[in-house]
C-alpha cells in the first residue's frame, strides 16, 4: 500500500511550521538536561577515582632500609631479608629517637615491636633476596624500649585537597591522579599535622574540587570543614612535566594553607625516568610535610578564625548573663578642651532664615552650643558659638555647609551663598 502523502500547500507550509520550531526547542531542551543529568552522574560515578589512606596510626616508621640475602631457598632468603630488615630499622629508630647504639634485640623480641614491613621494591632469585623494605614499629611498645610516652603536640585537623597540573589542566578529586596516590600512601601517624584525608568517593569530586581549592569565600569553607570534621585546610600542588615521552620527569612542588591560598613552600624535585614517579612524588609529599611542622612551630599555621562557627548561646548561658541597670539619666559629653567661643553674625531677612540657620548650625560637626545674643530680622543677628576647633577651622566648616563667610575680628559674618546648598 502506497504511503499517504500530503500535498504541501502554502497553507500546509505555514500550519507546520510553528510544530517545526517548538519540535526542535523541545528537543534541544531534551538533550540539555539528559546531558545535564550523564555530567552530574559522571562526576559522582565511576571506577577511576577514590583512593583511601592507608594506616593513619601512630607507629614508628622506618623507611629505604636495603637488604641484600642469599640462601637455600627463595623463601628461606626472603625471610632472611626481612629479619635483617628488622634489626636494622630498630638500630635506625633508636639513633634517631634516642642517639647512641642501639641495644641489641632477639628476633623475637623485635616481632612483638614489629607490626607491618612494607616492601618498597624486591628482586627475588632462586636463592637470593634483594630488597628495599619499610619497617613499622608499634607505638605503644616499641615507646617503652625507646623511654617515649605521650603523645605528641599535634595541629588543628587539616583538610587535605591535593592539586595536580599536567600541563594547563588542574585536577583534584574530580579523578585518581598519581599526586592523591602519593597522599593516601603517606603515614600521616608519625607527623604533628592532623591530616583529614579524603577519600575522592561519592560527593568529594563535586565539594572538593579545583575551583572549590581556590576560592577565598568563608560561608562554604564553613560548611565544608564541619561537614568533613576539620578547623582548617592546606592545599598541596605539583606541576608534573617531562622533558620528553618516558624521559625526565620535574616536578614543581608548593603548599598553601587557607581560603586565601597563603604559600607556606615550594620546591622542585626531579626524576631521570617516568618509573620513579611515585618516588618522586612521596619526597614531594614528605617535605611538604616538613614545611608544614615548621610553619606550625613558627606559629603560621594558626587556624583562620573567620573559619570558626560560633554556637548559638543556650538559653541558661543567656540567662546567666548579669543585668546592668541603665541610669536614671543620660549624661551629656562634657565639652571638650579644644572648645571655643566664636561671635557669629548671621543674615537674617525673615524668620525662615533665622529657623533654617540655627537649624543648620547646630547640626553641624563639633558645634558643642548656640545662643542668640541680639535677633534682627531683615538685618543682621549676632549669635555665641561654642566650637571644638579654632576660627580657621570654624570658616571652613561653615564654607562648606554653602555659607558665605567673612571675618569681623574675633567672629565672623555668615550669610546665604547666592545659589548655595545646605
């Protein structure tokens, strides 16, 4: 069957036509909020972003400890890699706790201070072991062994919103990035700074995001640290570069701290290959963290109290309040030791101009009284002048109230400046 088809009249074309506009703004308006909506749930969504920190705990950790073991087997070297491991950190953390040489430990003493290794990078042969291990020590116990008890002086919570640039495109939590990796892998435990580390998950990438890093404004700061638990808020940046594909890679390191962005440190670190990133960026992270104990010793790292939301008073802390009593009655301002008495000769040719002059005068500036001595309407009346300030002071006051003003001795003679305003 032959399709129908409709003649397309004059009157057809202009019957369409409107169905044809509104057609097309409906469709526009269609793909705007299906886009919308995919950008909204792309931004929260996904697999490419969140990282969480790792122990944030208070062990003793002990880092780039090498070791170099040979034998039997390749299990039997590994193990013996480890336990080299661990009497070498504890000679490290005693020197550097402590001083001096360290007491010597069994094997199994050290395994009950011992609570992780951490392998840094291993090689491992059919009867050989080389590695570079990180070695955590337990706070608690190996404090005892060390004469540490307490813990130490610790900052304001910290929000942490780290910022990578590649080139001239900044990223925070909106994806995973190699700088909020090296972030998450730091032991935050053994520093002053009390990190609040995001994870990147769910509403992280909308709240805290590059534009968010850099806005100065104090109501959603306010917001943001109560919501996530924390006084204040450092920004840690890198601009990553590289020399060419694979090659050199510098790094550009600086940390601000605050709404207003204020540069605690920068520095820059450089790797020969594209594989010794993630060292790259743990330095980085480290001696942002040097930079920030010093800061805090230095006392430039005091929360912001624009920052603080203050809580609204109870009514028992209201009613706790003392009651002053007002006094019976008000006490004028005595005048002044710089009051002066002026004799004030004023144009009067009615009374308006008497009412709007004395009305003038005594809402001037420094004027302390007025008082009339002789009224003369259509002639000249002499008022007294209490003024704080001398003659000179008194003329310009009056010439730029729109008075004219001469002198007569030790007063002065005013009158309405011709087109002049109040």
């Amino acid at each position: 069957m032959p399709a129908l088809a409709i003649p397309l009249t004059p009157m057809t074309a202009r019957l369409m036509a409107p169905l044809r506009r509104y057609g097309l703004i409906i469709a526009v308006f269609a793909m705007l909020a299906i886009g919308t909506a995919s950008l909204l749930r792309a931004q929260i969504e996904g697999n490419n972003r969140g990282v969480p920190p790792i122990d944030s705990s208070g062990s003793f950790e002990v880092t780039n400890v090498t070791v170099d073991v040979a034998s039997k087997s390749s299990d039997a070297a590994r193990q013996a890699g480890w336990r080299e491991a661990q009497r070498r950190a504890w000679r490290a953390l005693w020197a550097k706790m402590v001083g001096g040489v360290a007491p010597n430990l069994s094997d199994s003493a050290l395994d009950g201070i011992v609570s992780a290794v951490s392998v840094e990078e291993e090689f491992i042969g059919p009867h050989r072991y080389i590695a570079r291990l990180g070695v955590l020590f337990d706070r608690a116990r190996a404090g005892q062994l060390l004469g540490i008890t307490g813990n130490i002086a610790r900052s304001a919570p910290m929000l942490v919103i780290p910022v990578q640039w590649i080139g001239s495109t900044p990223q925070s939590f909106e994806t995973r990035t190699e700088w909020q990796q090296a972030w998450a892998r730091f032991r935050a435990g053994n520093s002053a700074i009390d990190y609040v580390r995001p994870t990147g998950t769910g509403a992280d990438p909308l709240l805290l995001n590059v534009m968010q890093a850099g806005r100065p404004g104090r109501g959603w700061w306010r917001m943001l640290l109560d919501q996530y638990g924390a006084a204040d808020v450092v920004v840690p940046e890198v601009r990553l570069a590289w020399r060419y594909p694979g090659g050199p890679v510098v790094g550009h390191f600086a940390v601000r701290h605050g709404p207003d962005g204020v540069t605690l440190a920068s520095f820059v670190l450089r790797v020969n290959t594209d594989a010794a990133l993630p060292k790259l960026l743990d330095e980085g992270v480290r001696r942002i963290d040097l930079a920030l104990v010093q800061a805090m010793a230095d006392g430039r790292l005091r929360p912001d109290p624009s920052l603080v939301i203050e809580p609204e008073a109870t009514e028992e802390e209201l009613a706790a309040l003392p009651i002053e009593e007002a006094p019976d009655q008000l006490q004028l301002d005595a005048p002044s030791a710089t009051t002066q008495s002026f004799t004030l000769q004023i144009d009067t040719p009615d009374s308006g101009a008497v009412a709007a002059a004395e009305g003038q005068l005594r809402a001037m500036f420094g004027v302390r009284s007025l008082a009339m001595g002789s009224l003369a309407i259509g002639g000249t009346s002499v008022y007294r002048i209490g003024y704080d300030g001398n003659l000179d002071a008194l003329r310009t006051a009056l010439a730029a109230r729109g008075w004219q003003v001469d002198s007569t001795g030790n007063g002065l003679l005013i009158r309405k400046a011709r087109g002049g305003g109040q």
